[in-house]
C-alpha cells in the first residue's frame, strides 16, 4: 500500500499556535490564538508541524508576568533551557536518521527564550538569539538547518523567507 505521508517537518514555539501560552498583556497583534499565516501556509503545504514546549510556561506556570532576558538568565532556567533543547536536538537527530527533512525552526523575536536575531532589554536592543535558541543552535549546528525570528508585529519577512525555503523544496 502506498504511504502518502509528507517528510517534510518545520519545528515551531509553542505560542505560534496558542498565543494564549505568552506572558500577561503581551499579545497585543492581531493574533488572538494562532499566528495564522505561518500556520496556513505549512498546513497548506502539508508540512509536519512540531511544537517545541514553552520554555516559559514549563519553568513559570500560564499566569507569568513578562520579564526580560536578565531575569531569565539564571542558572536553573539555563538547565531548563539545556534539558529542553536536548529533547528537541534528540527528536531532530532521530527525524534524521529516519530520512524526513527539517525546513526550518521558528522562533519569535523579543523573547528572552525563543527569539533568533535580536531582543530588547535594559541596556537597548542586543543582537542575538534567546537563551533556548542560542543552546539548541549549538545542539544541531551540523544539521544546518535555518532558524527564522519572527516578528509579532511585522510578520512578512519572516514569512516570506519560510515561504522560499517552502517553495525552494518542492521544486528540487
Ligand atoms: S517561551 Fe517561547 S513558546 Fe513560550 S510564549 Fe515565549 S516565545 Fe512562545
């Protein structure tokens, strides 16, 4: 019998589809629960889609207060952070060995956990990736897979560049 089953998986945050898992009074885009787009755009491409635990809500339970990247950084929210990447760097090994193919990990920018490329804190905006991101990118370096931010407020880039790697796949 034939399989039809789609190998194509793209790991997204937890609150990419339930933004209900962000911090009190943080979500203040048009998206009430899912980010939408991104969501219609894999489900319409029928890509795999792995939720990565919220890093946030597993170590501060639902009802947190947002709080910046110095707060977070502490030594046992790094060791949640190690454990939890350690999970996902498993389950990306393991979707490798069994001959699927992951497009991309999304992150959401801003966040002390899951953001790629910058976030705000006292000392202005900081370059760099949040403190699960920064963990799992050194977990699965070999693996070259693109990790894509997105920004809550402005989606399109983030968007558009899931879309090429999307479209880049299908066409090979
Ligand atoms: S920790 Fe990550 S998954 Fe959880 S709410 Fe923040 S950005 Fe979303």
């Amino acid at each position: 019998m034939m399989d039809n089953r789609s190998k194509y998986f793209v790991f997204v945050p937890f609150c990419l589809l339930a933004q209900a898992y962000q911090a009190k009074g943080i979500v203040r885009y048009e998206w009430k629960s899912s980010i939408k787009p991104f969501v219609e755009l894999l489900i319409k491409n029928d890509i795999n889609i792995i939720q990565i635990p919220c890093i946030e809500s597993t170590y501060l339970g639902l009802n947190r207060e947002p709080m910046g990247l110095s707060k977070y950084n502490t030594v046992e929210f790094n060791q949640h952070c190690d454990k939890l990447s350690n999970q996902i760097a498993e389950e990306i090994e393991n979707l490798s060995n069994n001959n699927y193919k992951v497009l991309a990990i999304l992150g959401i920018e801003q966040s002390p956990s899951c953001c790629v490329n910058y976030i705000y804190t006292n000392k202005g905006m900081e370059k760099r990736s949040g403190l699960f991101m920064e963990k799992l990118q050194v977990k699965i370096k070999d693996k070259n897979i693109p990790f894509i931010g997105i920004n809550r407020k402005y989606i399109n880039k983030s968007l558009k560049e899931l879309e090429k790697i999307i479209n880049d796949v299908k066409n090979h």
